[in-house]
C-alpha cells in the first residue's frame, strides 16, 4: 500500500468535512461557475459557435447538458465543451496559491456525469468540494512555479485530477476503483501553456475543457474495470507525477498527505469581479483606488507603473493574450472605470484613450515581491499625470480573495448579471434557487434540465 492507494480508500470512503461555511461557500462557487459558463455560450462569442459546430458534428444526443446549448449530447463531450465554457471569459473563480482555475474543471465535469447517476443535492456538494481540493492540493503538491517552469498549465494538470477525484465520487467508486481513477487520469493529465501565444483567447479555455474531459473520461473507464496503475503518487515508482512535473522528481509530498477530507480549499477560492488574469485583480483594484481618490480621469493620465513579483511578471507583461496583458486590462480599467465581462473577448484596443495608455503601461519585475508569491498577488500601482504629479497604492490581495472576501449577496449577484447574458430572468432565477438549496435537494435532475438554453 503506498500514498495513491491510501488516497483511493480516502477519497472513497470518507465523508467530507465541510463546515457550514464550507457547504455555504461550495454552492456560491457552483452558482458563480454557472454563471460565467452560461454567459460564454452565448452565440456572439466566436469559440462559443465552434464548440456547437463541434458537438453537432459528433451526431447523435446523450444524457448530459451543455450549459447554455440547446444540445444534450455524451458525458464526456459535454465535460470538454462545458469546462472550456467555464474558463472562456476569465471571470471564474481560482485558487491563488496553487495557481489552478479548479472549479473550471470540477463543475463542468459533475454537470456531465450527475445525469448518469443518482445524485443528491448534498452529494454533488461534496463531490464539487472533494474535486477542487484534489485539484488545488496536486498542483500545491507538485508545485505550481515548477510546472510553470515546465511549460505545464497547473489547472489542465492539477484540474484533471480534481475532475477525476469527483467524478469517482458520484458513481460511487470503491477504494480499488478510485485509484485506478487517479491511474487514469494521470496517464492523461496534458496542457501545455502554448496557449500563451496565441491571441485569439480561444485555446486558453480549452485547458480547462481537456481537464473536465479527461477527469470523466478516467472515473468511466475505472467504473467499467479498465486497468491502471496505482502508484501515481508513490515517489519510490519509477514513473509518478513528480518526476514528471516536479524539478526536484520529489515534490512538496506533504501537501497531498494532509487532511484532504477537510476540503478547505473550497473557502480559499478568489471570486473574481474582473475578467481577466487573477494576477492582475489587486493592480486594478490600486488602480481604480487611485483614480477615485484624486478624482481623475483617463485624459489626466501620462503613464502606469505596476510592480509585481518578479516569478509571475512574465505572465502579464506584454502577453499576446489580452485577458494576461498589463498593457491592456489596465489602460482599460483607467478608461473605462472597470474591467468588463466582455472585454477580453471583444478587442477594445483600439480605442483611443486605451491605446495612448497602452504605450505608456509599464511591468516592473520586483523580486522584492517574491517573498508572498504565489499565495499572494502583492502589487503596487503609481500613477503619474500629464501635470507631473504622481500617487502610488499598494496592495497584497484584491477583492473577492479569502482575504477581502466578497458577501454572498455580491457573490449571486455577479452570477445574475452574467446569466442575464444568455437565459431569460425567470430561467436564470429558478438555477439560482436549486443551487442555493442544494443540500436539500434528493435528486439534482432538476438543477441539470434548467441549464441548457431554452427551447422555445
């Protein structure tokens, strides 16, 4: 027996610990993931319409919504289709310290496979938070900067097992199974952070849809008796997941051998309030600070300067993806006052006042920062006006993080606003109240009819 058999019989036979915040905390994630899947598949977006044209060309219906589509289609297609969904506009939650977008990939994954079982309310909670404690703990556990490093995307590898992990969970996979399940999904646990350069912000959501995909696809091959390998974890194996992904081959093993029923990663999740790079949340936050307090406008602005921990500033500084580019979002943010749902879907480059300041956006690569990364996006914001004069915000966590948490009722009504993008307000409102009661619900199949988009 070595650490991925006992992670089987844990995860099989044990009940979450959640807390009554937990459980609270779990729904509000599940409504907020729904939230940013039901405004990306709306038909103005162009990924939106190559995923359709996708599914189509698989023919055929299956028991599993696409959040959003007409089509109901197999539960693995669905899990693709519906995690790219989640990530699509960068507004869905995230997990900072181990970098990983987990319910990105967990939810859409217990959307898909919910259909095929008979799942509970309280189940599918357990099973959402089980998922994004995996997915959070295996990248912490390989180690975020280190598959960074590697050219991995920590949410395509740390969400695959997340998935997997919840997915085992709801059909009911006993200890011998579940491992497998970790087998699986570690044989096809893949993406790489080509993603980064490429600008049409389409393949960057596909990570997440890889990892919902190949976290169901290995809980229904475990359940149907496919071998695998049972020793992902176990450092002493000749192959595992740290000498694959780990610099050191060993990992941060401890990280994974924790209390792992106590999911307390499901209370660490940052509710994102802009579309666009997490990395960027606390320099917008400076940002609009600064332009509030002195009462300026975008015309009374020369110049930007953000400093940011020197590990992570290569992912925002001159990025070709706009969602990951400081140049963008916060010449956006002085213009605009915010940073919009749609704003990294549709260019807004050209606007005048955002391309002056584009030019005049500069990322300052602090190592002086280094010291709180990645658990926290420390960064600090100066602002110098067209008359000389200058102000500077610092600030270690943005809104929406476990830090500055944001109120539940902030929290359902993001999720309005952006459901309001696809369904009607009575479609939008009725998901509302069967995600919020969940824990009460005996059968889920009432929250999975109102996802996809309604028929006339």
């Amino acid at each position: 027996m070595g650490l991925t058999s006992d992670l089987g019989a844990l995860l099989s036979g044990g009940d979450p610990h959640l807390t009554a915040s937990g459980q609270q905390q779990t729904k509000l994630i599940l409504l907020d993931t729904l939230g940013a899947m039901l405004a990306a598949s709306r038909p103005a977006l162009p990924g939106s319409q190559v995923l359709k044209r996708f599914i189509e060309a698989q023919g055929g219906a299956g028991p599993s919504p696409v959040v959003g589509y007409e089509e109901w289609t197999d539960g693995v297609t669905a899990a693709l289709v519906n995690g790219y969904l989640a990530y699509a506009m960068d507004i869905e939650s995230h997990h900072g310290p181990s970098v990983v977008h987990a319910a990105a990939a967990v939810v859409p994954a217990v959307i898909a496979i919910s259909p095929m079982t008979s799942t509970t309310g309280a189940e599918m909670i357990d099973a959402v938070a089980l998922g994004v404690e995996m997915a959070c703990r295996t990248s912490l556990a390989i180690g975020p900067n280190d598959l960074y490093a590697r050219g991995f995307h920590p949410t395509a590898i740390g969400g695959c097992f997340g998935a997997a992990v919840a997915v085992a969970r709801l059909l009911h996979l006993d200890a011998e199974a579940t491992t497998r399940t970790l087998g699986l999904a570690a044989t096809q646990a893949a993406g790489l952070l080509t993603w980064t350069q490429e600008p049409s912000e389409q393949s960057r959501p596909f990570t997440a849809g890889l990892a919902a995909r190949n976290g169901i696809t290995a809980g229904l091959l475990a359940a149907n008796g496919l071998g695998a390998s049972v020793d992902t974890f176990d450092v002493d194996s000749r192959y595992n997941a740290f000498t694959a992904w780990s610099l050191n081959g060993r990992g941060n093993l401890e990280l994974l051998e924790g209390d792992i029923l106590g999911c307390r990663s499901i209370e660490e999740l940052t509710i994102k309030r802009y579309a666009c790079c997490a990395f960027l949340h606390p320099g917008i936050d400076a940002l609009l600070t600064i332009m509030s307090d002195h009462g300026l406008t975008s015309a009374d602005v020369h110049a930007i300067e953000l400093r940011f921990p020197a590990t992570g500033a290569p992912v925002i500084d001159g990025n070709i993806l706009r969602s990951h580019r400081a140049q963008y979002i916060l010449p956006l943010a002085t213009v605009m006052g915010a940073v919009d749902f749609d704003d990294v879907i549709f260019d807004k480059g050209e606007v005048p006042e955002v391309e002056r300041l584009a030019r005049r956006t500069n990322v300052v690569h602090d190592a002086r920062l280094d010291t709180t990364f990645p658990q926290h996006y420390a960064s600090e914001v100066t602002v110098i006006t067209r008359r000389g004069a200058s102000w500077s915000e610092s600030r270690r966590d943005a809104r929406g993080t476990p830090a500055l948490p944001l109120a539940p009722s902030e929290i359902v009504e993001k999720y309005h606003a952006l459901a309001a993008l696809r369904v009607p307000e009575q479609r939008h409102e009725a998901i509302a109240e069967e995600v919020l009661s969940l824990d009460e619900s005996a059968d889920v199949r009432r929250l999975v009819s109102l996802l996809p988009f309604p028929r006339p």
